[in-house]
C-alpha cells in the first residue's frame, strides 16, 4: 500500500536481537535482587521447647559421603527425636552405615525398617510407607539421604509448624559436588540456575515450592491428604505433597535453613539422564509455561540477541551495554552460593557457558519424548505427572 513503510529483515532481525539481549538482562537483573534479598534475610527465633519429631530417611545403596550425611542428622541440637532409615533390600550397603551410626549413638533411638514391598511405581515414597509405621511422633520430618545439615536444622524446619495454619516447611540447598567435571556441571545446574529460579519465583509471593531435600509436617497433614499413598506413583512427589497440603487451604513455609546435598555424576549419560528427568518433569508440571522456559537461560538467551542484531545492523552501544548486565548477572549465583567458602571462587568460571550452553540443549531434548530414568528403572510420564513402568 503507498505511504505504508514495512521494516526490512535487516530492522526486524536487529528488533528481535535487541528483544533477547533485553529480556536476558532483565531476568538476570531480577534474579539478581532475589538471590541478594532471599541472602539477607534473618533467620526466625523459635521457642525452646519444640515438639517431638521423627525423622524419616529413606535410603538406596551406599552413597559418596552417605556415613557424615547421615551423622550431621544424629548430633541435632534438640531435645526429642527419632530416626528411622528405611532400605528395600536387606543386603543394601546402607544398613552398615547405619549400624556403625547405632553403635556411635546407642541412647538416640535409631530404628530401621527393611521391607522389600512396592506400593506404586515411585521406590522412595514405598520407602516411606514402610517406614512410617515405625514414626513414635506426631511431626515427621523427610530428608533426602545426600542431605548433610547444620545442628540446628531440625528447630529451623519444626518452628514454622508451631502457626497451624502452615501444612509444610521445606528448604533450599546447595549442592557440593564430587570430584570430577560431570558433577561439577550438575552442581552448577542446581546452584545457578535452579535456586536462583525458585528464589525469584519466592519474590513474588509464590509459596508452593517443595523440595525432598527437606519436607516437614504433621501427621495429621500427612493423613488428611491421604498418607504417602497419594503420591505413590507421581515422579515429583515433594510437588505433589505441597499441591496436596495447599489444596487443603495450609500454607508451604521456606525455612531460611539452607542444606547442602552431595551431587554425584560419574559421566556425561549419568548427567543427561539426571538433567532430561527434571526437565521432563518440569514440563509434565507446567506444560505451558515451559515453553517460555528458555527466557531464564540468561547467557544463551543473550548471545543469540546478540547474533540476531549483528546480523541485522551493527551492534549498537546499547545492545553492547544489555548484553554486559546480562553477563554480570548471570556471574551473580555463579559466586553467590561460594561466598561461604564452601567452593574456591574461581574454580569452575570457564564451565558458566559450557553450563549454560547444555542447559538450553537438554531442555530443547525434553520435548522429544517422556520417558525418564530413575532409582535403574525407565518410566513414561504423563501430562499428571504419573509414572508408568515403561515395556
């Protein structure tokens, strides 16, 4: 039509550029903020008489590490608790740390269920239901066996429980790598990515995340929803728990306790096959937004910004100076969760684009499929998040 100018693809293409430079810097630069608010935050006071608790510890063979995760539950600063350990297989080699645990604290009431029953296709939660019925107490707290915490873990997690109207306490955790590049690279994943997404999604006012790492309730929340059998044959089970806790109006309470968990991949198809299952799962779960998962995929996001625009224009100050926040932003988590010390600062800088560049490639992989493996068995998931014993 006369008088009507319509942009030419070199305009278009440096549109779209700007665009992705754009968006990385602002979800980097937002991520930022609630990586740096959710670290000052201070940590609840609670009473000195708290409530009795059980700690339920599902176990599956003997881990890297598995004897001083374990231990870090048995020297808790409180005054009541039990443990019970749970294995399926009474020949697995974590019945032998957890002796040598009875043995070093003979007046901690330790007690073991081994039971070989499956009930479902998900093997930790069958766990759990064999091990319940061993629980002395009225609140029960969950804990993944890669999970090391600090002595006052078990106040931080039963506090929050005192207001009745929360039905969940869980955590965040940082994980500390085995050595080797695999597990480096799955830590990152973790790390930067993963936490610093759900302390974002935390910003906002959104409470019902829930993690296996740590899973504290009553009993009774427990029963109303209908035991651990409701989540029997669910691959996110610590998601389905907390779908089911605030369907029945409770609250899900994220303990400023922050726990740390042993990752360990031994090579780059134990990687993938880890990486492919939770973004499967992410995508069972939130179907549609997964679509748009790729705008929290910072350095990828703006380095094709900007190959877009230097294919349209040359790149102009602006996008040089978009593309730069999003690099420094993305830095932030990457040297965040180091500041305690725990990881040498500078040690896996030069794996952040290596990360990243696997992260938008397992992720654009999940769409091709539904099968998933977990615990050596392989399972279909469908759009409920249910597994099924693939043939």
């Amino acid at each position: 039509m006369p008088g009507v100018v319509v942009p030419g693809i070199h305009t278009l293409l440096t549109i779209a550029g700007f665009a992705c430079v754009g968006l990385a810097a602002c979800y980097g630069v937002l991520t930022t903020i609630a990586v740096l608010v959710w670290r000052a935050r201070r940590p609840a006071m609670h009473p000195r008489v708290m409530p009795p608790v059980t700690l339920l510890k599902p176990l599956c063979g003997a881990e890297p590490g598995l004897y001083a995760h374990l231990r870090s539950f048995c020297v808790q600063d409180y005054s009541e608790f039990q443990i019970v350990f749970g294995v399926r297989d009474p020949a697995d080699a974590a019945l032998a740390v957890v002796s040598r645990l009875q043995a070093e604290f003979p007046r901690l009431p330790i007690d073991v269920a081994v039971n070989p029953q499956l009930h479902g296709s998900n093997y930790k939660i069958s766990n759990l239901i064999n091990m319940v019925a061993l629980a002395r107490h009225d609140v029960l707290a969950i804990a993944d066996s890669d999970t090391s915490v600090g002595a006052d873990y078990l106040r931080s997690v039963t506090g929050p429980l005192l207001e009745r109207q929360v039905g969940l306490v869980t955590c965040l955790y940082c994980d500390v790598p085995t050595a080797g590049i695999w597990s480096r690279l799955g830590a990152m994943y973790i790390n930067e990515w993963y936490m610093p997404s759900v302390q974002l999604a935390w910003l906002f006012g959104h409470e019902r995340y829930a993690s296996g790492q740590t899973l504290c309730l009553r009993r009774q929340t427990l029963e109303s929803i209908g035991g651990f059998e409701a989540m029997r044959d669910h691959l996110a089970d610590d998601y389905r728990l907390g779908e089911l806790i605030c369907a029945q109006g409770m609250r899900i309470v994220l303990s400023p306790t922050e726990v740390l968990a042993e990752h360990h991949e031994p090579d780059f198809e134990s990687l993938t096959r880890h990486e492919l299952r939770w973004m499967r799962t992410i995508r069972a779960l939130r179907p549609r937004s997964f679509c748009l998962l790729f705008l929290s995929f910072t350095l990828p996001l703006a380095g094709v910004g900007l190959a877009l625009a230097a294919s349209g224009h040359a790149l102009s100050p602006a996008v040089w100076t978009l593309f730069d926040i999003a690099l420094a932003a993305r830095l932030v988590p990457h040297f965040a969760h180091r500041a305690g010390g725990i990881r040498r600062r500078l040690a896996d800088l030069w794996l952040v684009p290596v990360r990243d560049g696997l992260l938008g490639w397992f992720w654009l992989q999940s769409f091709f499929g539904s099968k998933v493996t977990w615990r050596g068995g392989e399972f279909d998931v469908d759009a409920n998040g249910i597994m099924h014993r693939s043939p």
